[in-house]
C-alpha cells in the first residue's frame, strides 16, 4: 500500500466519523467573509497595522441581535464549524453534528458565528483568512517572519470582539470551542463577562495551560526549529521547513489520538507486505507511515511560523487569576482517553468555578480518538449542549 | 536560576524519590564483571563476532543453583538495579527499594542478576559495557554504526541465556523488568518457558508493543535523524548529533512522566525571575529550560545510534504468537497515569494469560511519575512482589 493511500486510510476513517453524512449536514451554502481591522493593539501594548480574519456564520441573526453563539477553532482548525462551501466539497465543518436546522446548537433559533483566528496554521487553505508571520507587513511589504507580534489568546478574543461590534451584537447567547477553542472559550468569559452568560469548554486544560503541556508543545515546535529550511523563520520566497513541518505535525496527530485509534486503523502491520519491519531499519510499520504520509499531506498547507505562534498562545493560556470576573455559567465536555487534556482538568476547572458560587457541569464524551473524540464524537453529548443552551 | 540548577532541582526530585536512602541500600559493594560472548547469531541469522556485556549480581547463588531472580533493564536504563558501586556513589541502584537483605527481593534468599543489554544507550557511563553500533567491528578495527545489525529484545534475552548458562543456572525462579525491561521478561516467558515458573513484568506493554508506541518511538528517533550530525549513523570520530539526541531524550523524558510531575516540579514558573513568558518567543518556561537541561545532560553519555537500535528492538517486540509456550504465573505491575504503557495494557494481557489457564495477577502503583511511578514507587508493590517470589 502507497504511503499516500495509508494516508488516505488514516484520514478516512478520521473524517468518515466526523462527517456523519449528507443528510445530517448543515445545508445552505456557507459564504466565507472577511473581516479587517485597522490598527489592532495586542495585549503586549504592539500594534499591527491591519488584521484581516475570515468568519462565517450559520443562522440568522434575530432583530435584537441576542441569538448568538460563538463557535472558536482548535489548533490546527479554521472557522468551518459546519455546512460546505460548496455543493463538490467533499465534508462539512468538523461540527456539523450538532450544528444545523434541529441539531442541539439549532440554526432555526441560533446565529451561530465562526471564525479564523490571528496565527491560523492553514495559510495555505484557500478558505482561510487570517494575519500572521506569513502576512505582508504593509511597511515593508515583505512577510513580517519572526517580527510579527508575539499573540496570545486574548488577542485571539479581542480580534473577535471587534468582528461582534461591527454586527452590533452586545452579548452572546454562549461561546463554545475545542481544545484551543475552548481556551478562547474561557478567555472570552474572563475578558467580557457581561457578553458570557454561558461557555461550553470542549476538551479543555481549564483555566490555564497545564505545564506538563507546555513540554509538549515545546516538543511539538522543536522539529521546526530543528529544519535548517525554517532559517531562523526566514524562509518566505524560499523553501518552506516541510520536513520540520511534517514531523510537528505527527506528533501534533499522535498526541491527539490513542492507542484505541492505531490499534483499530494500523495495528501491528508492516507498511507493505513486501517488507518485514524486523529485517531492516528501512522497514517500517503501517503506522510510521501512515503518520509520516498525514505529517507530509497536512505540511504543504500549514505555515511553519504560524504554528510556533499558535503553540506561544497556547503556552500563556492562563485566567486562573481572573477567576473571580467569571460570571458564565459552563459545561466542560471533556474526552476519555485524552491524553493532552485529561478528563481530570476539566473536573478540577469545574470545581474552582463551583467554588466561586458558579454552576458548572462536567460531560464526558468516549470513544477511541483520544483528545479528538471532543471532535469526532461531539454527537454523544448532543442533548447535554441542547439542555444548557435552553436552560 | 540556571539550566544546569533547573536540571539538578528535576533530577533532585525525582531521584529522591528513588534513592530510598543509604539506611535501606543494598550494602554489599557491586561488582559489575563482564560476560564475553563470541560468534552470536541474532534472530534474524546475523553473527556478531564478539559480545561484550555488562552484568553484576546481589546475595548469593545456592548450591542447587535453583534461588536465582534475573532483573531486565528499560530503555535509557542499565544493569545497575540496586547497591552501589563504591562508597562515594550518590545514590543506589533503580530498585533499590525492594532489593536487598529483608527486603522483597530478599538477598539473604535470593541470587539476583542483572545485565546490561545489548545496544544499551548509556555507552559513555564508565559503568555500562555493552555491544553495539558504538562498539568496534574486529573485521575492520572501525566502530560497526549502522552496519551492526538489527537486534531484537529475543537477541537480549539469548545473550542473557548465555550469561546464565556460563554461571551453570538452568532454571530461575523468576524474571522481572520494568517496561523494556518487562518486554524481556515476557520474551523469557516465551522462549525458555522450562527455565521461567515466576513473571513479573512492570509498566509493561502487555504481549506486544502496541502500534501507538511504535508511533511513539518513531518520534523518539525523529529528532536523531534529522541532527545532520547524526550523518546516516556515521559520525563516530567526528562530532555526534547532541541536539537530535537531547531532544529525543526530552521526549522520552515527557512521556514517561506525568501532569502531576511537571505540575509541582515546574509549576508555571518562567524560566527565571527576569522573563516573561509572554513577551517573546525567547523568554521560556520552567519547564521547557528544566526539560532542554535534562536533555543536554542526559545526551553527554548517551549513542545515538544505540538509541535508535534500543526503539527498533522495542517497535518489533511481540510474542502474542508464543503465548501457548508461556507456563510462567504472571504478576504484572502497572502504573496509574502511564501515558506510554497505560494500566489496561496490563490489564488485556492478564486475561489473555488466563484465558490460557495461566495465573496472571494485576497490582497497580500509583503516584505523580506516571510510567515512571514504576520504577521510583515500586515499593508501593513490595508485598505482593514478595508474596509471589513465595508462591
């Protein structure tokens, strides 16, 4: 088997779970929108001349503009929550489960809004807008590179606040977001309380980043660090650090999924049937290829720079001492079997906001994809969204 | 603070935990000898003209030949499992808790032997003697690299049949290792099945290493590989891939570690009291500098290319076809929040065992090092250890 095909395999069995099929889809043509920003100063006191981000919206937004709910993206996501661009695409936003006409975040009662964030690794996605280190910085007209500002997750918020301004909406039914989605998610409800009665965390770290993650995401930027094409970020107009790019991603892959996972998609099988992984260093099994072909496939579309930037937001993630401004009632979804954002972080991000006199409940989704099952198996706690919106 | 104090503050706490203290060392010198073996033939039909290996004993061998207790060493570790060996040393071997007189382990009972591996990692730690891609090749007076071949954890354990054979030890009373080292255990069980009536692995990957692992330790070796000092293996007499090796050092250092660990060794601490984190890409955390210093120390007596030989030994580890051959009584011993060998691995093999009409105990440790809760909280499981070996 081609290492494209395994990779074709890898991912089909991935997206077959998450599309959940036509019928199910969010089904009026989904029109990407962009949204500039003059003059943007980041919470560091830089200022960036103009940020421009994509956003899309599923719903119509009500005459007193109180339907809204805010839907943020994970680290290599973009703002397709749900629905298609076009009737040919092949699958729906990685949500579409639960977001459409009759879904739990209902498009018959909801404006459910959607966007790219500041740094998003898809540069190369002709869907995705977003303002980086690969954007023309307009006084020199030259990629900015490492000069762009260093971004954290509040600026990810307030870049969106300006976008809720320009629509005129004042206060949000609920934000919701996986994984740094969900940290957006609680930065939204320490930064704007009276905007957030309500936040839904999806396999969230809670209200800071956890250490032990931070290790990680040093590991996940070391193999572009490592690529000498990365050049210190210096490669635009030359040849992009694909291979440093690659190897991030895999293990961005592996530290999302679980044993459950490779165990059901690759088992112990060799890469061929030609070859015997015993025999041979060369010799490989299907699941370092596998991972190698998904690594290669998903680098020719990310920028390398933007991803140091987003893994340096997720790093300073905290509101743990901002605690006291929350005034959002939440419902933490995490997954079994997460391995970056363990169930436990949820339980004890719950119990602090339980402390502080809030409501917050924990619902638990399973299934075999680790920290991506908040993805792929967002359906199981369909009814759980439904409830709390309502309430 | 600085990196090396961040690295002797990590290493302070976790081998603090593993020293036990000198009142309960194994208190007999260690005298670590050396086993040659000439013309070995590896499981894949490849001769190795000349085996050197490393091994060293506690208590003493009885007449009968019959109270011997064979310890297998883990990935990055080495023979050196309890006592010391001079006075000055700072701290005792790894299971030093449970192995000495009185103690589990009893040595006032029980002959224990340890060994070094082949293609053990630490080839610069004058205590260590192993053969490998680091050792010279008599046919050409040059250091083999990549040339050596492939070895497996049977390989290991054919050279360890040897090493008991020279002693005139026909059956042990039982074999025990933590995690690559209970790889070895369990390919005792099923090779020499006459000479293995006790098993005892602990944080083990079951009867197989599961494909997620094996995804694992491709990452491990990614950063090997793409040091362009590594060369294709041949840098011996030039400059050796220090920063490819620290790294893979630093991503093994993580998995086998935990949230707790990282959460009350580093906390969310900066680097130093100077920096902040959020202001720029330079100005680390705490435990990104404790990880980089542990890494970079850990490289200095560490072969890259034994590394890479240790992963594939591990990657091709399976006897999931021999489990009839087994007539071992099985007492796995996993350990709660291990992220690279988790609890249920243990857990499915126990069951398989039995399904075979074999006895398979599970007795779980627990504490803040995740996978290494295994080898540093090992005495939570001494009772049951010493209730086995009685049986």
């Amino acid at each position: 088997m081609s290492a494209m095909r395994i990779a074709a395999s890898l991912f089909g069995t991935l997206l077959l779970l998450a599309a959940g099929g036509p019928a199910l889809a969010y089904d009026e043509p989904v029109e990407k929108r962009e949204f500039v920003l003059r003059d943007f100063t980041t919470e560091q006191g830089e200022t960036i001349a103009e940020v421009r981000i994509g956003w899309e919206a599923y719903g119509e937004l009500n005459a007193a503009k109180d339907n809204v709910i805010l839907i943020c993206h994970y680290f290599s996501g973009t703002s397709a929550a749900a629905g298609k661009y076009t009737a040919e695409q092949e699958r729906p936003g990685y949500w579409d489960a639960i977001i459409g006409p009759g879904k739990p975040i209902d498009t018959d009662a909801y404006y459910v809004v959607s966007s790219d964030t500041l740094v998003n690794l898809n540069v190369a996605d002709p869907n995705v807008i977003t303002t980086g280190p690969a954007s023309l910085d307009p006084a020199t007209g030259e990629p900015y590179g490492l000069d762009f500002p260093v971004v954290s997750m509040r600026d990810f918020v307030n870049v969106q606040k300006a976008l809720l301004d320009s629509l005129g909406i004042e206060r949000l039914h609920a934000v919701m977001g996986a994984s740094g989605g969900s940290v957006q998610t609680m930065e939204w409800a320490a930064a704007y309380p009276e905007m957030v009665p309500r936040a839904i965390p999806v396999i969230s770290p809670g209200l800071e980043m956890p250490p032990y993650v931070v290790g990680l995401l040093k590991m996940w930027n070391m193999p572009i660090e490592m690529d000498p094409n990365w050049n210190g970020g210096d490669y635009y107009g030359g040849t992009p650090p694909l291979e440093g790019l690659s190897n991030a991603l895999q293990l961005v892959t592996l530290n999302a999924l679980h044993f459950d996972w490779a165990e059901s998609t690759f088992g112990r099988s060799p890469a061929s049937e030609e070859i015997d992984p015993e025999a041979a260093f060369a010799h490989e099994y299907k699941v370092e290829a596998g991972l190698q072909a998904s690594g290669d496939a998903r680098a020719a579309t990310t920028d390398a720079n933007h991803f140091l930037y987003m893994s340096k937001a997720n790093m300073t993630f905290s509101v743990a001492d901002e605690i006291e401004k929350i005034e959002a009632k939440t419902l933490f979804i995490p997954a079994e079997g997460d391995m970056i954002f363990p169930p436990f972080l949820s339980e004890l991000a719950a119990e602090r906001l339980r402390a502080q006199g809030l409501e917050a409940e924990v619902f638990t989704v399973t299934g075999p994809f680790g920290h991506l099952n908040g993805v792929f198996n967002i359906d199981q706690a369909g009814e759980a969204i439904r409830a709390f919106l309502e309430e």
